[in-house]
C-alpha cells in the first residue's frame, strides 16, 4: 500500500493513499467536526461542517471528502475555518427549536456540542420555521423532525448498514427531509423498528421512546452486555438510572454488530420487568403448575428421561436444537443426546 506524507496543523502525518483528510487527522488525534460523515457509511460531503484550509486552495474544502495528497498542508481551525464553521451552525439553528435546556439528547448531540464549541448561542438568520408534528406513532422510536439537520446518517444507515431502504429525502428546498417512503409515521412503513437509524442520528430527531423523560444522557449508566435473545451475540449498552433499565445504546466498538442491532436486542429488554416472567421452575401436580426448586426440576426430567430412554430404547428420543442458540449450548446438547441418551437423533434447525 503506497504510503503519502501531509501536514496537518504543523504536524507531519503518514498515511495510506486514499485516506481522506478528516481521517488523516484523526489518526493524529485531531477531531475535526462532521455531521455527515460516519465511518460505517458512505460519503456524501453535504453538510460542510468539517471544512478545511488546505495551502494553493482558493475555497475551503470539505475535509470528509477530500483526498489526502503528497506534501499537502492543511489547517483545521484557522479564523477562516472557524467562521465558516460557525456559518453552517447559524444556519442549522435559522430552523431549529432552541431547546437544548429541556431535550433528552443534550450531552449525545453534535449540534450543541459544535454550537458550544464555537459559541454559536442563536442564528442571525430570521424567517419561516417548521413545526413537524412529533411521530411517537410506535412505542420504540421518537421522530421530532423539528430537530433534523438533514444530515442523511439515518437514511444511508437504514439503506447501507440494515439494507431495508425505509428511509429518503422527499421534498425540495427548504422542505427538504428526512423520512419514509410516502412520508408516513414509521409505524405505517417499512420499518422494522431495528432503531439502527436512532443510533447514527448524531441530533435528537431520532430518540429511543424509553430513555425520554428518565435523565440527561451523562447520568445514565452503561453497562456492557451481550444480547440474550439469539447466538448472533450483538453487543450493546444497557442504560441504567437509579438501578433500573431504561434502554439500550450501541457502539461501534462492538465487535459482530457495530451500532446495529435487532428490534428484540434493541427494544425487547423491557422482559426483564415483565411481572408474567418466570422466576422459578413449575412442576405440574394434579394438573396445576407449582412452584419448585432448581433440583426437583432437575431431578424429576432426568428420571422421566432415563425411564423413556431404559423402557423405549435410546431412539426413542430425539433432540432438536437452533441456530439461536450459542455453539456452546448447541455442542451441549449434542453431547448430551449422544453420551447420556445413547442416540445420535441430534437436529438442528439451520440445516435444512
Ligand atoms: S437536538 Fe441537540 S441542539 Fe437540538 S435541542 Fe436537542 S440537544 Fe439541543
Ligand atoms: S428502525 Fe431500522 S428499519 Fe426502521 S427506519 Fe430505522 S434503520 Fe430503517
Ligand atoms: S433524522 Fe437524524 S440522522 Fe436523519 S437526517 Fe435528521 S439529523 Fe440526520
Ligand atoms: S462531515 Fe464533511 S461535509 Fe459533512
């Protein structure tokens, strides 16, 4: 792989040919804001948020989209850069609820911390404001379009990462946005409530219905956990406040599914209060279920099984596991079948 040199804020950096600008400077520690840009998907350089100078330019670029070359010499936060910067967030804010004080998504929200960040407190720009209505049509996903900056991460995500393709741009202009085929409430649509749009969106358009109302983003615990609905084995967050679950968040640092996820791991942890769930074995005595313990359960399917096994012959059972499971408990159960029941009757779902 051919490797370039480039500067970037006086610092000298190696990189492969190919890399962009912005990802040049990341490898050296330096952030350069993006709106638009998100690693897992393709580039689309429409937000100009990440704007650079680059030495022999005329006009600033957009670092996401723009290729690192031999020798070049960028800068990231010169007046030039700043004012522009602060430009696009006047912008963004001209049609915008300034509702920061009062918005779940304040301390997860690229807009507030880039306004922070450069000063940006309201826009000079004054005129015609939308008012969405506020789609919480599904208990799983809170769309308030109101807070959109139109940065295209959900529709590239439901497109690129899940493959659905639920989501576009309709409209022109000023009424340009970001939604379903036909403009309708997600419940309506294609979608299949992954939430995977939810974690890209960097703003609080797209919001997990759980988590609204509970706390501010940096008073919700994380505790990393592997989903406990198939063998896939995803990897997320569960949010935690004053010791009770209140959602899930993902990231991409998760190794087998990234910020995706499936409606049951992303959505379906609510189980877990469910006051129906089971939390101890039942035994059925003169056709009611009582309550048992771990080792009359135990006991009393080993006995049924081994006099199944001694008055029928071993074939007389047969074992069917799933791809849901984990390998481990797949490789137990054909051990099981195997060594303790004496058949090879051992299945499996995915096989067919
Ligand atoms: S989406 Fe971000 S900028 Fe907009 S109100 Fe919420 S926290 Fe503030
Ligand atoms: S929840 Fe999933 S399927 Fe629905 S719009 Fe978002 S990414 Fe697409
Ligand atoms: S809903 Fe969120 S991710 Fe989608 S375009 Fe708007 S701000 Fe971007
Ligand atoms: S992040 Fe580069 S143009 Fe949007």
């Amino acid at each position: 792989m051919d490797l370039i040199k480039l500067t970037i804020d006086g610092r000298e950096v190696e990189v492969s040919s190919g890399t962009t600008v912005l990802n040049a400077a990341e490898q050296v520690g330096i952030h350069i804001p993006r709106f638009c840009y998100d690693k897992e998907l393709s580039s689309c350089g429409a937000c100009r948020i990440c704007v650079v100078e680059i030495e022999g330019m005329r006009n600033l670029v957009a670092s996401c989209v723009t290729e690192a070359a031999p020798g070049m010499v960028v800068k990231t936060e010169t007046p030039a850069v700043v004012e522009a910067r602060k430009a696009v967030l006047e912008l963004l804010l001209a049609d915008h609820p300034h509702d920061c004080m009062t918005c779940d998504k304040l301390g997860d929200c690229r807009l507030a911390d880039y306004c922070y960040r450069y000063g940006v407190k309201s826009s000079p720009f004054e005129g015609a404001r939308h008012n969405y209505p506020l789609d919480d049509s599904n208990p799983f996903i809170v769309r308030d379009m109101n807070k959109c900056i139109l940065c295209g991460l959900c529709v590239r995500a439901c497109n690129e990462v899940v493959g659905k393709d639920n989501l576009h741009f309709a409209y022109r202009g000023f009424d340009r946005k970001a939604t379903t085929c036909g403009d309708v409430p997600y419940v309506e649509s294609d979608c299949t409530f992954c939430g995977t749009c939810v974690a890209f969106c960097p703003t609080g358009a797209l919001m997990e219905g759980s988590m609204l109302g509970t706390a501010r983003r940096w008073e919700l615990e994380k505790v990393r956990t592997t989903c406990p609905f198939c063998g896939t084995g995803c990897t997320f967050d569960l949010r935690v406040h004053d010791g009770r679950v209140v959602g899930v968040t993902t990231s991409e640092d998760a190794v087998v599914n990234g910020r995706a996820l499936c409606i049951k791991g992303r959505f379906g942890w609510d189980f877990i209060y469910n006051e129906k769930r089971l939390t101890t074995p039942l035994i059925k005595k003169n056709g009611e279920f009582v309550p048992a313990t771990w080792d009359e359960a135990l006991d009393l399917v080993a006995t049924r099984l081994a006099e199944i096994r001694d008055k029928y012959g071993p074939d007389a059972f047969a074992a069917l596991s799933s791809a849901r499971c984990t390998n481990e408990e797949n490789y137990l159960m054909q051990k099981f079948t195997r060594a303790v029941m004496g058949t090879n009757n051992v299945d499996h779902c995915a096989r067919t």
